[in-house]
C-alpha cells in the first residue's frame, strides 16, 4: 500500500522542533498531571489508586467508566455505540480502514485532516474534493456537493469545526447535508476532535452522531480537553457497524492504556472546569488574533467560529513553505504552510498556546512582514 506523504506532520516532525516559539500548536495550551488532578479534587487518592493498579491490558473495550462519561457528550448515544481508539488519529484510520473498499467513491471537504483523502486513495477508493473558500466563509456548497455525489458514494468526510479553518456547520446546515448523505444512502464521517469550543452561543454544538442514522462521529481527549498526551480517541458509529470495527480494532489496538482510561475519565467526570478554562483561553486570545489581523495590511483571514485553530491569507508573491522557512529562520517562529493542507497561499496558526507566547510571535511576525511593506 502506497501512501501520500502526510504534509502537516511532515512539516511538524521535522521543523516544530527547531523554533523558539511555536504558535502552530492544533491544542489549547496542554494541561499538566497535577493541574488535572487539581481541577479533579482528588489528587491524593488518583495518585494512590495509579499506584496501586496493575498495569495490564485493562478494560479490551475501555472502561464502563470512561464509556459512560464520552457518551454525555452526546445527546442520542449509547455507551455500546462507542469504540475506543489511540487517539482521534486511531479513531479516523480504523473507520476509514474498516468501511473503504478498492473502487468506493468519496467526497472530502477540502481544506480537511489528510487522513479523510489520502487513507481512502491508498485504500483504492476514487476521492473527489469539495472546496470550502474564504468567500462563502468555508461553508460546503451543497449544490456543489450534490453535482459530485453518485450511487457509488460510499462516504462524505468532514471536519466539523474544519481544520485548519475553524469553520462550524451549525445544525441547520448539518441537515441540509444529512438530506444529501441520505438521497445516496451515504456515510457521513464528521471528524469533531474540535467540538466543545464554539466561540458563541452553546459550547457543544450537535454531532453528526445524533443528527444522522449513518453518521460516524469521531473526536478525542486531545483539542478540546487539553489532553493530547493520553492518545485517547473514540469513534460514535452505528451499532450495526460496531462488530466490523472491532473486529479490524483487534489487528492493531488490543487495548489504550489503563492509566490513559482512569486519566480520561477523571477529566470527563470535571469537563466543565476544563471546557471553562479552555474557552477563556481560546476568547482571550482569538480577540487578540483578530485585532492583530485588523492592524495587518498583508493578511486576512475568516475569523474562526470554534476551536484554536485559524487559516491566515497573505498577499505577498511568495510560496507559504518558503514564507514558513524565512520567517522560521529569522525571527524563530513557527507556522504551518497553507501548501502542505491543500492551501497555498495561506498559513496555520494556532493560537491557543498561552498568550505570551501568542503575543510574542505575532510581535515578530510583525516585524518579519515589514519587509514587504
């Protein structure tokens, strides 16, 4: 099986490492050990009972526990819909391995995680991309969308809120596209790792999971929770799908770890101080983004409506990778080039890290961009 180079992680691997400050961070600002098990309340007797566990494969399905705390998330869903993964990137790799077949047709939104194409062309399915643009504020155009659909399509895939564009489908827009999915009997598969950080009105908007009979939802511990160091991840599917994920699951997951489980679950069962101390960080910040932006003669941008995430357009003659290896070079700071999610053009920030470190970087971006002036 050939594989398309995965761009973003490419680029990550091999220059994240080497800046002085990083405002490309996908996650707001990880949470320590100790700062969970103080949101938690129960330092003390989390710390003994991690101690005291016998570190076996656990729970092969993952806790009743932890099981039970993800499907709060949601408002239609069973804890037996539920499978655990390494990761939202595990959860994304075992439903598109699991349900691609050489021949199926996708649709992707594009920009999307490369996982939703580039999986499913090694796989040997036909991928069409539907193009989101800053014009229509990354909205998928349904009509569009309908003209690429066929009786061949076996699944429409998603990021919702959208990656790298912190784009949101909201309800109304979901059902138009439910309606579509249905009219070709399609999967949809709604990558929502993001989902819990909407910038106005109700913190989690509705998942595709609740909304549509053949909707798969998939999200993890690791944006929204601050969390991405436990790799764990899960998939809502129907339940007539679930056997067949278990059944590829056990050729290369076997279990996540028991005290990733016990972690994850002590963060669930206090998600509200989380999601509280996320999205004050993530208003903060994502106010000072815009005002930078404001005062930015060479970039734009849609102002996200979810997540830490942003896509920055500049109108300077240069390619976004060399952009990215200047102004890495110069001022050491890192951001992701537009060209290696399908953006040329454009460029990742996250800006959900703590805010001097976004204030630091945009202070040099800034003095970097003078020289285009």
């Amino acid at each position: 099986m050939k594989l398309e180079r995965f761009g973003v992680e490419d680029w990550m691997n091999v220059y994240e490492t080497q800046c002085e400050i990083n405002i490309a961070e996908s996650c707001v600002e990880a949470l320590t050990t100790e700062e969970l098990l103080d949101l938690a309340g129960n330092k003390t007797e989390a710390i003994e009972t991690i101690l005291k566990m016998k570190l076996t494969y656990g729970d092969i399905f993952g806790s009743t526990a932890l099981r039970n705390e993800i499907a709060k998330l949601y408002t239609n869903v069973q804890p037996e819909q539920i499978t655990l993964e390494h990761g939202g990137i595990g959860a994304n790799h075992l439903v598109l391995e699991t349900l691609i077949e050489p021949g199926d047709h996708i649709v992707s939104v594009m920009p999307n995680y490369q996982q939703h194409y580039s999986l499913p062309q090694s796989y040997g399915a036909i991928v069409d991309f539907l193009p989101l643009t800053p014009e229509q504020n990354y909205a998928p155009d349904l009509v569009a969308l309908e003209h690429l659909l066929t009786p061949a399509t076996k699944l429409i895939a998603i990021n919702n809120p959208n990656n790298p564009t912190g784009a949101l489908m909201d309800e109304a827009q979901l059902l138009e596209l439910i309606a579509l999915a249905r009219k070709y009997d399609a999967y949809i598969l709604a990558d929502e790792v993001y989902r819990g950080l909407t910038l106005t009105g109700a913190n989690f908007t509705p998942s595709i999971s609740d909304l549509y009979e053949k909707g798969i939802s998939t999200s993890s511990m690791s944006k929204t929770f601050s969390l991405p160091g436990l790799r764990i991840g899960w998939i809502i599917s129907p339940l007539t799908l679930v056997p067949e994920l278990n059944n590829h699951r056990d050729y290369s997951t076997i279990s996540c770890g028991m005290i990733d489980d016990y972690l994850a679950t002590l963060a669930l069962q206090n998600k509200d101080k989380i999601i509280a101390r996320n999205l004050a960080i993530v208003k903060k910040n994502s106010h000072y983004l815009a005002d930078w932006v404001t005062h930015e003669p060479h970039i734009s941008y849609v102002q996200p409506k979810s997540g830490p995430i942003a896509l920055l357009h500049y109108d300077m003659p240069i390619a976004s990778t060399t952009l990215c290896r200047q102004l890495q070079t110069e001022t050491g700071v890192f951001l992701v080039p537009g060209s290696v999610m399908g953006c040329e053009g454009g460029l990742r920030i996250g800006y959900a890290n703590d805010f001097a470190t976004l204030e630091e970087g945009l202070a040099r971006f800034s003095r970097f961009l003078r020289q285009f002036d």
